[in-house]
C-alpha cells in the first residue's frame, strides 16, 4: 500500500512558480507510476502529468513547457514544479499511485 499527503499549494500571481510535494509511505512507492491529477470548480478531474518507476513522464498539453514532475524514491516523495502559472492552473491537485489518491492541495492562480 501507499500512502499520500500533498502540500505546496496556496495563492501565487499569474506568470508565478509554485513546487507541490507529495509524500508517500510504504515500499511499495518505489515501484508504482505515479501521477498528478487537478480538478477545477465545476469541472472533472484531469491528468496532469504521470511519471514511471523509470522516470519517465508525460503531460498534459496544457502544461507542457511549464510544469515538471519528477520524484525522490529515497525521500518517497512526488514533485510537479510550476512555471508561468495560469489563471486556467487554479484547482484543487491531487497527487495519484495505483493505490489510491491523496487528499489533494488548492492552488489559486490569481491576475
């Protein structure tokens, strides 16, 4: 099993940077792809960006050049760093392993 709490999120003005971090536990971690996911007010969750245990990762076109997902397995932790923030980047993130979600971290992106 793995667990995850995110953190990292807040309030940042348009064109600004903010890094979110998700913890896991469990040995388990090292060996699961692993994903971000975000879902704006009245809209569905969406794939943002996904990672293997291989790091290899993609993302979505909305945040391609912008966002960067990456992970520490020795820290068991999950990065997205992001760049040149949008208005449309405001939502609740949730971080993802084939074992389930986190409890999610808000970003508002204000103008």
């Amino acid at each position: 099993q793995v667990q995850l709490v995110e953190s990292g999120g807040g309030l940042a003005q348009a064109g600004g940077s903010l890094r979110l971090s998700c913890a896991g536990s469990g040995s388990a971690f090292i060996m699961a792809g692993l994903a971000w996911y975000r879902q704006a007010p009245g809209k569905q969750r969406e794939l943002v960006a996904d990672i293997t245990p291989a790091d290899v990762s993609t993302y979505a076109d909305s945040v391609k050049g912008r966002f960067i997902i990456s992970r520490d397995n020795a820290k068991r932790t999950l990065y997205l760093q992001m760049n040149n923030l949008k208005l449309e980047d405001t939502g609740v993130y949730y971080c993802k392993s084939p074992f389930g979600w986190g409890q999610g971290t808000q970003v508002t992106v204000s103008s």
